[in-house]
C-alpha cells in the first residue's frame, strides 16, 4: 500500500495476527507515513511486539519497548488521566475476556504511557509527535507524527469503552494544537535513560 499526506490519520489493525502481524512491506510504509509527518497512526494488535520487539519500526512508530508477549492480564488503569484519549475512560476498567498473547511493553523514545495493565506494564502508549531521527537503510529518516500503539486487540474491550477511545485517539491524531507532555512523560523519559 501507499499512503500519502492523502490521509490525515490511519488506523493500522492487525487484532489476532500472530507471526507478520506487521510484515516489512507494512513497516516500510507506516515508517515513511510517520516519518514525512503525512499525519497520525492508530496501530493496534497483539502480537506487533513479539514481532518486531527492539527494530526501528518498534521504537519509532509504536514507541515502545517490548518486555513480555503474554500479559496473562485483563484488568486496565489509566495511567495518564489528562491524556485527551484518556479522558473518557473510566480510571479501572477490564477488557471482555483475555486475549491470546496480549504485548505486555513499556514506553519509549518519547512514549507515554496512557494505560497500563494492573501489573503495571504499558497496554496504550501515546507519542504527541517532536522531531527525532534514525538511520534506516543507509538514509536518515525523522520521525514527528502523533502516534498511538494498543498492544492488545481493541476488540476485547467493552464495546462502550472501544467506541469512545477510538473516537478520542481519532480526534487526537487529527488535532493540530501543539503537543502536551503530561506529568509522566518526563518520569517515562528518565525511566528509559536508565
């Protein structure tokens, strides 16, 4: 597929995918969507993190660390209540039943954390989109889109729940307003430093 400045924002699902949830043909589009700063990404599924645990697509769009490939959790807090996705969402709040392989990760390059699960890895990372940069291929290529990455299938959510985040992450990504750096933003930073 080719995306262009076209579309304002994308929502990348993969759900249950397992093994090529992101396949580099993928990688390579949604690097250069998010690296030219055509707009924001949605990119959601379990499974993503197993796949690409420490590459540059997984720390530079989904903004993330990879640390487990099954949570074995359901049960959600919001971790960033001033979040403008996180708004909407109840402080506690559980997904239907428990997924396959949900990602258990953390935040990184940026990344801030917006739920967790209750043992306290990231389930929703968020990245309000500033100006780093990697080699890929021999090129430079810089990175300032918003994105959001749900390391778990949003399917599993309570269908209220899904519907109001989804529009909230939606609104987001198409919001222009500079960026916000909530309180744990610099706590997740630090933490990354380490």
């Amino acid at each position: 597929p080719i995306l262009s400045g076209d579309f304002p924002a994308v929502i990348w699902s993969t759900s249950l995918v397992h093994s090529g949830a992101v396949d580099p043909e993928d990688t390579c589009v949604l690097m250069r969507y998010v690296g030219l700063s055509y707009g924001g990404v949605l990119i959601e599924g379990e499974d993503i993190g197993w796949d690409h645990k420490e590459d540059e697509f997984y720390r530079y769009v989904c903004r993330a660390k990879w640390i487990t490939g099954n949570t074995m959790n359901r049960d959600l807090i919001v971790a960033c209540p001033n979040h403008p996705i996180a708004r909407s969402l109840p402080q506690h709040f559980a997904l239907t039943k428990l997924p396959p392989c949900p990602d258990g990760v953390a935040p990184a390059n940026g990344g801030v954390s917006i739920v967790n699960y209750s043992s306290g890895l990231s389930a929703i990372i968020a990245y309000n989109g500033s100006m780093h940069f990697s080699k890929v291929f021999d090129k430079t290529i810089y990175y300032n889109g918003k994105t959001v990455y749900i390391a778990f299938p949003m399917s599993y959510l309570p269908e209220e729940i899904c519907n109001q985040l989804l529009l909230d992450i939606v609104k987001w990504l198409l919001d222009a307003s500079p960026p916000i750096t909530p309180p744990s933003a610099t706590a997740n930073i630090l933490q990354e430093r380490e």
